[in-house]
C-alpha cells in the first residue's frame, strides 16, 4: 500500500467554529432568502469598505451581474485579460458584449494598461481587470485610462480577497464601478459555491439586488404602483443567482478567519521565494510596490530552455510524487469555442510565454513547514 503524502494547488480550511455557524443556520427559520445573507453582505462592505455588496450563488453569477447592471449589451466591447479563468470573458459573452483582450506584462501577469489603451474604439464600454494570483492590478493607471475613454471599470477579483492596493482593500471599488468575489473551495475564503459583488454606486446595488433575483423588486421607492403588502415587479429579466444562508453562515465565519489565512498564505510565499528566486530553472513573478497580495496561488515559471525536462513529463513526474499542480492559465483565446472570435495563436505573446512556463504550486494554509520542505525537494528533484 502506498502511502505517500499528496498535494493539490489549493484547499479549504473548514473549523469546528465553522461548522457550527453552518449548523446553527441549519436549525434556524431560514434556510434562503434570511438574515445570514444581510449579514454576510454587511460584513464584506466592513471588510472592504465598499458602500454595497450583494451576494450571489458563484463568482460567474457574479460576473454576469456586473456585466449587465452597467447595461453592456450587444455589440458592446469590454477589455479583458487573457490569462484568467474563461468565467471572466464568458460573462462578457453573456450579455452579447464582444470579448477584446490586452495582453498581459510578463513580470506580474495582470493585464497592461499601456496594452489596454491600443485595444480602445468607439464601441469599447469597459475594462476588465483580473487581479491574478490575489495581486492587484495597477489599478490607478487603469482607471484613469477609463475616465479619459468614459469606459466603466469591474474588477474581477476572484483571487483577491483580502489583498490591498495602495493601502486600500481590493473591493473598495476605489479605482472602479465594480468588483467581484469568487468563493470556491480554493479562493481565499469559501461558501462551498459562492460569490459577491460591490460597488459604491446605489444605482447599480438596486440594480443587482433585482438581477439577482429574477429582475423583481419589492421596493416601494421603485415601484410603479402599490397594489399592497404583497406586490412586486419584474424591472429586468433577472435570474435565480441568490446564495443560501447555509452558505452565508460559513462565508460569515471564514471571514472572520481571513486576516489569519492571508498570514499563513504569505508566510508560505516567502518560504517558496527564497528557494526559487535563486535558483536560474526557475522564474518567479514580482509583487509590486503598490500590492499587498493575499495570494490566492502562487505560480512559478520554469525557464524550460536551462533544463531538460519538458512540461508534460514534468506534469507526469510531479502527479507520480504526489504533487497535484495547475496550469493557470491557458489563455482563453486559444480555446476552440473563442476561435470564431477571429483570435489565433501568437495574438497575445506575453500570454503565451506566461502559458508555456507557468505552474502554480500548493497553496493552502494547512501546509506545514514539512510539507513545504517535502515539495520543495520534489519539484527541485524533477526539473532538471
Ligand atoms: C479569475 C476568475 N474569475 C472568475 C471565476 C469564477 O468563479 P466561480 O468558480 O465562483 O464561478 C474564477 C474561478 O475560478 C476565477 O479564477
């Protein structure tokens, strides 16, 4: 029998405190549609200190709802970066928008702003940003090219709970209209599924509050008439994307335990810096000046001309001792569904190169100094 130890790229920390909160909602009235979810929206604007936040059923729900409370629709263009999961541009396609990427800088993997204004026409509406790997974008420079064109901003930080730019926290919506949360098992935090929204626009909450829930309101300040306590109106055709209060419950509890985890994270990230950074097989990729990044994964470029191995048999080599790793990200345009966009091969270089050479490492706050030893070994045993 083999025991080896294994290692995937990411993994949730359940406590018994969590379990609890999940257990007493599940004891309660309210199963859906209660107070937890209040709650639970309350504590992310205190966390983030943005005015409003509404919670949603996944990040892509997320996504989509930001999309078109800014009214995007057919025809309408939306920047975004290639290196990210296909969620962020799916949700462009959603709503009828045309999908235009930027290409990446090669030393941070988020979307560059010089790259981002050469993709700017008459029909662009908004831009994209994906704070990769839980590091913010630069986010000033990429608003202030927003103010000059009249684009909107929504910031798609699936990654970035927790992490701050210029001192302020990813989802303040300082520098945007918008930013979005992903709560998956390998995010920062999770509710199993999950996702938010904020923004400081009151306009845009109400809006989302009624997409979220089939484009119907009961709010007697946007009612066109009040039949009675019972009535309310579809505005927008909306869609069923609420999350339950079980899940509320557990995002309540582990954000409580966010500072803690994004400690544990970094911690991790310093241990694989000092033993990757001089070492000439393998490139890392720089946390900016203005960036305290939660680190959500932590990716390593192999510099594959210096060694031998190839990737696949690196891929081979890593799942025979145990070490379940990613590839983040393919860039999304040379997937076989974005080629009737017109996108090919060679169209983003820096994606690509990022692509040939990118694996992220495990990252959860379960590891111990052992554990880190232990992969540290494997993976320095195997490219060579
Ligand atoms: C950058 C990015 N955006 C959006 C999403 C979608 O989030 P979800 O899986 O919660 O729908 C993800 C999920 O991996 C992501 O990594």
């Amino acid at each position: 029998m083999n025991f080896k130890k294994s290692y995937s790229y990411g993994k949730q920390s359940i406590s018994f405190k969590d379990i609890w909160e999940v257990v007493k909602t599940l004891r309660s009235n309210w199963l859906t549609q209660g107070p937890k979810v209040k709650e639970f929206e309350q504590a992310l604007c205190d966390y983030t200190g943005a005015k409003y936040c509404v919670v949603v059923s996944n990040g892509t729900a997320a996504l989509h709802l930001a999309v078109l409370s800014l009214g995007i629709s057919k025809g309408d263009e939306v920047i975004t970066s290639p290196i990210t999961f296909l969620a962020s541009s799916n949700a462009i396609l959603y709503s009828g928008g045309i999908v235009k990427f930027a290409d990446i800088d090669e030393k941070t993997a988020c979307i560059d702003p010089i790259q981002i204004e050469k993709q700017i026409i008459d029909k662009t509406k908004a831009i994209m940003p994906i704070h990769f790997a839980g590091q913010s974008c630069d986010m000033e420079k990429i608003f202030n090219i927003a103010k000059n064109h009249n684009l909107f901003v929504i910031e798609d930080a699936a990654h970035g709970l927790g992490s701050e730019y210029k001192g302020c926290k990813v989802g303040s919506c300082k520098y945007s209209d918008i930013t979005t949360f992903s709560f998956h098992p390998v995010k920062n935090i999770t509710t199993g599924e999950g996702g938010a929204i904020t923004t400081n626009n009151k306009d845009i909450y109400e809006k989302l509050l009624m997409l979220r829930a089939h484009g119907i309101t009961k709010n007697k300040n946007l009612l066109t008439k009040n039949d009675g306590p019972w009535y309310y109106e579809q505005h927008y055709l909306g869609f069923n994307y609420r999350i339950t209060d079980i899940q509320c419950a557990l995002g309540i509890s582990q954000l409580k335990r966010l500072d803690k985890f994004i400690k544990r994270r970094r911690d991790i990230v310093e241990v694989y810096k000092t033993e990757f950074e001089n070492d000439d097989r393998f490139s890392l990729l720089e946390e900016k000046e203005y960036s305290k990044a939660a680190f959500h994964i932590f990716p390593v470029l192999i510099n594959f001309e210096k060694v031998k191995i190839g990737k696949k048999e690196l891929f081979e080599n890593l799942k025979k001792e145990g070490l379940f790793l990613q590839v983040h990200y393919i860039p999304v345009y040379l997937q076989p569904y974005y080629k009737m966009f017109g996108f090919k091969n060679g169209d983003f270089p820096n994606s690509e190169e990022h692509y040939k050479r990118t694996i992220s490492l495990p990252l959860y706050i379960e590891l111990r100094k052992n554990d880190l030893k232990n992969i540290v070994k494997i993976i320095k045993k195997i490219v060579v």
